[in-house]
C-alpha cells in the first residue's frame, strides 16, 4: 500500500503505511489508554465490544499446534513472567507463508475488568461467548 501525502512517518525501525513508528509503540509501557479511548467515542445508546483471554486459558496454556481450516496454529515460547502475567508467541502457516507474533498479555478477570471499565466510566453489560472471551460494555 503507498503512503498518502497526509501519512508519513521518520525515525529508526519499520514505519507502518500510515506512517507510525513501530519501534516507538513497541518501547512504550502497555496502559489502560485504550478503554477511556473507546468510551469517549461511543454513543450514549452505543457499545463497546472487548476480546480478553478467558480466565481459564491463562492457566491452561502451553505449547500446542492445530490445524483448522487448513491454518496451522501455534503456540510456542510460552512462559510466565510474573504473577498474572503470559508471554508467548503465535505462529499462523498458511501453505508457504507464515506469520508470528510475540506478545505479554496480563490476567484480566471479571472484578478486575470491571474496576477498569468503571475508570473508563463503561460498565460490564454481559458475556458475547459462554467463556466470557468476548464480553459488551456500555456507557456507565
């Protein structure tokens, strides 16, 4: 995709289309930014739709590979840093070409989802998926 006159980026590292710095994300601290985000651009009557990790896979996870679909799924480097905390990587093969990414991903239980949703003034409206993965909140 070409860079557009309006997004452009400099600096050390990989510059993305729109012109931001990978390697400056990728060296900032991970913050609470991204719910207050969402609850100043939801509607009042709006909806904000939340992915987590479900309690039990934090527990559950290990090294694994499956194939579905075609898609051979991965997870490898799996460890745990600190109290509440997974570090792994996820591998994606599809034919010839594959992809990866390494991440760290902190425990986000119910009281605790709920704490952050209240500090973003949302509240907790219900679980989209029976382990509770997906779950929908509204303006408080």
């Amino acid at each position: 995709m070409p860079r557009s006159a309006f997004s452009t980026g400099s600096g050390p590292g990989v510059i993305t289309p729109d012109g931001c710095a990978v390697d400056l994300y990728a060296s900032l601290p991970a913050g609470d930014a991204i719910l207050a985000c969402c609850a100043r651009h939801v509607a009042a009557v709006g909806c904000v739709v939340i992915e987590r990790h479900p309690e039990s896979w934090f527990d559950d996870a290990k090294e694994i590979e499956a194939v579905r679909d075609g898609i051979i799924f991965r997870l490898r480097d799996v460890s745990r840093p600190a109290a509440e905390l997974l570090a792994a990587t996820v591998e994606y093969r599809v034919g010839d070409k594959e992809w990866a990414q390494s991440f760290l991903t902190r425990r986000l239980d119910d009281a605790r989802l709920r704490d952050r949703l209240r500090d973003a003034r949302l509240r907790l409206d219900s679980a989209l998926t029976d382990d509770g993965g997906w779950v929908l909140a509204r303006p408080a």
